[in-house]
DNA sequence: TATGAATGAGCGTTCATTCAT
DNA sequence: AATGAATGAACGCTCATTCAT
C-alpha cells in the first residue's frame, strides 16, 4: 500500500486494461463494432488513441478481450449449477433459467451476447471463442442432465439435444424481441412472469405420460 | 449451375435492381453490411459500382429494399394462416410452424432475417421496417390465436402474449445455434425432428388441467 | 412551312440547341458552372442527358456557347452607340449607361456576365471570349471617345484609359453589391437613381478647369 | 528561397493550419474552390491528405477559415480610418484609397476577396461571413462619413449611400478587369496612377455648387 | 507510460462522357 | 434524332495503425 515511495500521482496502471475494455463494451453494444472508432473508445475510457494500443494490438483484439473477460464467469456458474445433479431435472430447470434471468435482467451483462451475435458472421474468431468457453460446455451440460431425466423416468421421453432448445428457445426469444426490436409485453420486460409461464408449459409437456 | 455465366446482352434493365439485391444478400450475409463494399456488390452483380447508384440512392437503400423484398411474402403467409380461426389452436400451430421452416430450411431466405437482426442495432430503420412489416403483424395474430383458445377452454390458462415466445423460441434457437454457431444436434440441422419434439412438449403442456 | 409530308409530330429541331443553353444559363447562375450537372441541364431542357451531347460536345462547351450568344449583342450595341462620336462626350456617356441599365435591370442578361466573372479562373478560355469579343471592342472606343473628348478641350485634361473605370466603375459596384452580396440602398436596386448621382459627380469632374 | 525546402522536423503543430491555409489560397486562387481537391492542397503544404482533416473538418472549412483569417485586418484597418471623422470627406477618402490600393496592390492579399466573389454563389455562407465582417461595418461607416459632408456643406449635395459606389467603383473596376481579363493601362497595373486621375474626377465633382 | 501528429488505404458517392439501341 | 444504361475516374472524408517524442 505505502511501500511505493512518490504514489502521489500514480495511476493504478494494471486497471487500464480494463477500463479499456469498459469503454469498448459499452460502445460496441450502442452502435455496433465496425461503427465505433478507436478514437471514442480511448476518450471514453479517458486515454489517447494511441494509448489503447499500448495495451491492445488491434481492434478486433479489443472485441475478443471484451468477450473473454465476460464470458467465463457465466459459463461457469451454469455448469457448476447442473453438472453432477441426478433426479427430475426440473427444480434445476427452474433455478438455472432464474439465475440466468437474474444475470441478464440487471446490468450490461446482454451487452456481449448480444455482441457476439452481431458480430459473429464477420469475426468467425469471435463466434467460435463464444462457442468454445461458453456453449460448449454449458449446452452438452444440459443435454445430459435432460438424459438422465428421461433414463431415469423422471420427464416424458424426449430427444435430451432438442430439448434444450425448449429449454432455453423461449427466454432467447423474449430478450431478441426486447433488445432488437422493443417489442415487450403490456407490463414490460418482466423476466419473472416470462419464466412462469414458460415453465408451467414446459413442466406440464414434460410430465411422463401418465398411461402407457 | 442455374445462372447465365456471362451474359451476352447488355440492357436488360427491368432485372437489374434484383440481380443487384442478389448480390448483396449473398454478400452482407456473408461478411456483414458493414464490411462489405458497394464495388463488391457491383463486381458480383456483373455491373460498374456506379450503375449499383443507377438503381439504388446509397448502400443503406440497398438493404432497405433486401429486407423489403424478402419480408412481405413471409408475412403474409403466416397471417392468412392464423387470422380467422377458432378453436383449439394447436392444429394451426403446427401448421405454422412447419410452413415456417419450410420457408427457413430451403434457401437463402433464412439470410434476411439474420441480417436484420445483426444490423438492427446500427440500422435502426432496418428494424423498425422488420418490426413495422412483420413483427407487428404476426405477433399480434399468433396472441389472438391463443388468446381466444384459452377462453374457449381449448388450452390451459396462460398468458397469450408470453405464450407466443413459447412457441416460437425453440425454433429460433435452433436456427441460431446452427447458424450462428455451427451447433448443430448430432443429425443435422434436421427441422422436422425439431420441430415434432418441440410440439410434443408445447402441445401436452398446453393441455387444460384435467382436475377441478 | 408545309412542304414536310408528315409534319404532324415534328419537334422544331434547330430550336434545342437554344433551348439547352437557356437551361444552362438558368442553372449555372443559379448554382455556378462546377455544382450544375448535365443531367440537371438535360432535364430542364426537356430532353435526356445524352441528347445534350448531340448539340454540344462537352460541358464547357455549353459554358462557351452560352456567353457567345449573349456577347455578341451587348457590344454590338454598345460599339455602334459610340464610335464615330466627335464632340463633348458627356451626353453619350448618358446615353451609353443608361442602355447599359436597361439591358441589365431587367432581365436574366446579368446572369452571363456574372457567370463570365465567376468561371474566369478556371475556364481563360471563356474570359478570353469575353475579353475578345466585348472588353477590347467596348474598351478603345470608350477610351478614344474620351480621348477626343480632352484633345477637343471638351472635358477635363484626363487620362482616358483610365477614365473609363471611373466610368464604369460605380455601376459594376452597384450591381455586385447587389447581386453578390445583397446589400442594395433603401429603395432597392435603383439603377436610375444610382446613374443618376454617378453621372452628377462625374460630369462635374469633367467640366474644363475654367481658370487659365 | 524564403522557406524551408523539406523541413526536418515533423511535429510544428501550431504552425500547421494557417500553412494549410496558405496552400489553400493559393490553388482556390489559381483553379477555383471546386478544382481544387483537398489531396492538392495537402500535397502543397506538405502533408496526407488526412492531415489536412486534422485540422479543419471539411474542406469548405477551409474556404471559411481563409477568408476568417484575412478578413477582419482589413475592415478593421479601413474603419478606424474614417469612423470619427467631422469635415470635409475628400482628405480622409484619398487616405482610405491610397491605404486599400497600399493592401491590395502588394501581395496576395487579392486572392481572398477574388475568391469571395467566385464563390459566393456556391457558397453563399462566405458570402455572408464577407458582408458581416467587412461590407456592413465598412459601407456605412464610408455613408455617414459623406453623409455628413453634404451636411456640413464641404461637398455637393449627393446622395451619401449611392456615392460610395462612385468612390469605390472605379478601383474595383480597374482590379477585375486586370485581374479577370489580364487588361491593364499601358503602363501596368499602377494603381498611384489609377487613384490619382480617379481623385482628380471625384473631388472635382464633389465640389460644392459655388452659385446657389 | 503516454501522447497525438501523421499517414495511407479504402469507402460511399457523383458525374461527364460513351454507345448500343 | 433521341434515349438511358453503363462506365470509370475522381472526390471528400474516415479511421486503424504507427512512431517520434
């Protein structure tokens, strides 16, 4: 803490890389990546443009740093969430979409799915980044907690790789209609009432069929 | 293959404006709007980057037209699908849905929407056109559609409006986890199993509570 | 007149050319030669920006023939008015402005002289025209009507050359003011007023020195 | 002969706009503001072409920075020279003629006003920057100063407005038609001359009627 | 570590001109 | 005689990147 002899005006030099990354987050997610200049981001992260080099090899590198850095923490959670559980995979359902739900609904966390989306078509290294830390291990996570469910005689016999589609389709598709296109419910994007309701028909459709 | 190589005559104006449009789906599909240039347009085309202005005042309007060219006929199928009809609305679901992805699963016209729906940040116009053309129609049409099957005891008790991401989320997801990603389930992107697992599920968990 | 067998629907084709140039005047007074386009010209004008090019071979062409329609008349005019004038030359100086006026107050016969001016710079060729065509014939005979008008004791021992700016010279102010800048007197543009006060101060200061 | 053939140090930075801007006058002067590309200009100052932006926005800001910058000397200098002056007119207008011909004879200074003519059509904001900052601080300055001569009785009873178009008029005159046309006196461009038979003419006719 | 001046390649757009019809 | 589709060169402007300081 006092072991630096002139702190006195000392920036704290291993945050910049973050703020970096703040600033660029921010402004990719307002008007999209190729619409940002390197310039905007420096100034909003209060650097020159050169600056942002000293810490960054390019542009395109700020939009992989950016996305590394959110990425981890939300694919580990989901996972640790589901990975070793046994039993009707329904109350995991259901806590997982709310934790989810809880991450999304706050803060600036959309910013980068959103952002990879975007810009997934025209950076490949960028999709396939998202892929690796983040679908990857948190979609075959799920498909298997689905198989046991359905070995296990707990959920009606359904395809476990699918499934998850119907699992997690109709959260996408109520963030995409918010997001892209402002289209929310009359009382709002009320992430709650969107998770009840989904999950009362997704529970009712996976009751194993009572007669065989 | 189905395509004049070269073709020997000049001055076939009337077909210009969609060869130009063409080209540009196949090209903003395939790098983004923003990364591609109007000379690649032109070169793909067959024609001069100054003819492209012959037909269209600036690049937005080229995407502009793109997406105004492809939404009206989706629409309009989906709509006279749905707009009229009473009783159970599980038939006509399926119905939609399979003549959806019968539009999505063949050709190219799965790019316009990705691309709307990449663009829509920058382009807000581009959305607005999307949502003022589609959107608002066919949503409104599928919440009625629930809307008067839940009155007429048809389905279980549940909100029309966030109903409507039920039905379409799975579907969606599915689309951009293959497109997007290249997440596809371990026979392909095979629309008909997707969609029969999904209505499975949606279908049995629409079914009115048996008791009381 | 009707010795065309089929004159039913035939255009009077010597007329175009004039009916381009008038289109052209209009729109580069308007706009300066560089920010007028020949498409603009061509439709004014009632025809195809490629007919424009049947009458004239490129756009300066129609600069060049512009001012030589419109010069020839002026100094014409001007000329005939003054070179065989013996005598005081006050009264022919009256004259000689006051048709200058009348030629210029009223109609679009300022636009050619004040496109004359502006395109000077970048087109010699035109101000060449001009200079040729109108300033070396007006110029001398001003300057010989003076000069024979000192040598015959009628005015004031000046020198002629120069005697012709002061001349000249307040009408030329008095239109640019005007037509430059907008700045006009009180009651307008007033060029009877304004010949009126220039040629009081201008004729007393030719009156012979009445001492020696 | 007068500046550094290729200067060794990058990195002048202050000095840099208003060498833009020499640059600038000079090719608008030659070829007109819409010949001359603002990769010329830079070019001619020694710089990229987007240098060129660093500095000024656009390239009509150039135009405008141009005329900004010799504008306001000039009006400055003519109107301390006549604002507070009681009397006779005719010492104080030999003095402001002698000291614009004194400005205007020399250097480029010409180009500016030149160039305001030309464009104040296509740019009619330069024209109004021209008229804010000299034409309407200098005209009226130059009216009360005449009118308050008639009124004094030291001159003819002219009318003051109309007046300060035969004051200035001749030396305008006497500038385009050398600067526009290339014609000049025999003796050259020499405005003491020009100036001189002017005065005679004017004072003369300013002379107040000796018989009432 | 930090700057910001400087660059150069590239983009969207315009337009005078040509030419098959 | 007349068209208008087509071109290509040029222009104003932007911006990611570099580098001397």
């Amino acid at each position: 803490m006092t072991s630096d002899p002139k702190p006195k005006f000392r920036r704290r030099a291993e945050a910049r890389p973050d703020e970096v990354l703040d600033a660029a987050v921010a402004l990719f997610a307002a008007q999209g990546y190729a619409a940002t200049s390197v310039e905007q981001i420096a100034r909003h992260a209060g650097l020159s443009k050169g600056s942002v080099y000293l810490y960054f090899p390019s542009k395109k590198a700020l939009l992989e740093g950016l996305v590394h850095r959110a990425v981890a923490p939300i694919a580990d959670a989901a996972i640790s969430m589901i990975a070793t559980y046994r039993g009707d995979p329904r109350p995991v359902i259901r806590q997982f979409l709310n934790m989810i739900a809880g991450k999304l609904g706050s803060e600036a966390a959309l910013a980068v799915p959103k952002l990879v989306l975007r810009e997934a078509v025209s950076a490949p290294e960028i999709a396939q980044m998202y892929r690796d830390e983040v679908l990857d291990r948190a979609i075959p996570a799920l498909t298997s907690l689905m198989r046991q469910g359905v070995e296990g005689g707990h959920i009606r016999k359904v395809d476990p790789e699918l499934t998850v589609r119907s699992i997690m389709g109709p959260l996408l598709m109520h963030l995409m209609l918010a997001e892209v296109f402002g289209i929310e419910p009359s009382d709002g994007l009320n992430l709650e009432r969107l998770i009840e309701n989904h999950l009362t028909i997704l529970f009712a459709g996976l009751e194993p069929e009572t007669n065989p």
